[in-house]
C-alpha cells in the first residue's frame, strides 16, 4: 500500500463516520445511550481522543520508541476510554466538533508529510494508524447508525 492509497482509505473511512451523525440535531447529537450511556457528542469526542493519541505516538514511533502501554499507564483502555470521556464531557458541541476537525485535519497532514517507506509494508507506524483511525471509525459509525435505525422506529406511528 502506498500513503496515497492509506490516505484515501483514511477519508473513506473519515466521510462514512461523518455521514453515520449527519442530519442530526444537536440534541439528537447530544443524547445519550448511542452506545451504553456514550452520546454521538461523546462519540466524536472519543474518536478525536484516539487521534490525539495517534498525533502524539506516531512521531515516537518514527524515531523508534515505544508508546506506553495502556494497562499500566491508565489500567487499560477502557479506563484510559472513561477517562477521555470524563474529561471532554464538559465541552459544548461546537468545541467538541471544532476540537475533532482540528485533530482530524492535523492527522491527515501529519500523515502526509510522512515518510513513504511507513507505509509500503506493515509497519508499527502504519499498524497505530489503522487501530486509531480507519479501522476504529467505522465501529463507531456503525453503532451510530443502529441507535438512529432504533429513533426512526420509535418515532413511526
């Protein structure tokens, strides 16, 4: 695969999730029990964590160190998750999708001003790409689209 083909896949899977919440409304956005008591607001806002992990642990990666592991840092990744999530919680709607445009907008770019060779073979690089972006969105993005399935049923007479 090459950056270009990594970069579209990226989009592919950036547009999908978007398109998972587009059309709501911001109380829709702001509902919780999308996923356990996550809203979609909570939502973007853990995606936009997992890019910021992404921003601050690809570049050490490049220069051959390792990122901390997250059972020992946080106690895992559901703690490290909760976390994120209690910290943003408190963030209006329009920072937490100002906050996700900016971090996404940085990603793309940081990846593409990224060496070629981290992306022509499986590379750790390319591996904490794919589990904290293109890979991770569409789980998300399909949680969104069964919680919106279960608000249209609800809402036929």
């Amino acid at each position: 695969m090459k950056k270009e083909q990594l970069l579209g896949k990226l989009e592919r899977a950036w547009s999908d999730f978007q398109g998972s919440y587009a059309g709501l409304t911001d109380a829709q956005l702001a509902q919780p029990g999308v996923t356990g008591e996550w809203s979609v607001k909570d939502i973007m806002a853990h995606v936009t964590a997992w890019e910021q992990e992404a921003l601050k642990y690809l570049p050490l990666i490049l220069d051959g160190g390792r990122p901390p592991r997250y059972s020992v840092t946080y106690g895992g990744i559901d703690a490290f998750n909760a976390l994120t999530t209690e910290q943003k919680r408190g963030l209006s709607l329009p920072a937490v999708l100002q906050e996700m445009e900016e971090t996404h907008r940085r990603l793309v770019d940081y990846v593409h001003n990224s060496p070629e060779e981290q992306f022509t073979r499986e590379t750790r690089f390319r591996r904490r790409l794919r589990l904290d972006t293109y890979s991770h969105y569409p789980h998300h993005a399909k949680a969104i689209r069964a919680w919106r399935e279960g608000l249209e049923a609800e809402n036929k007479p």
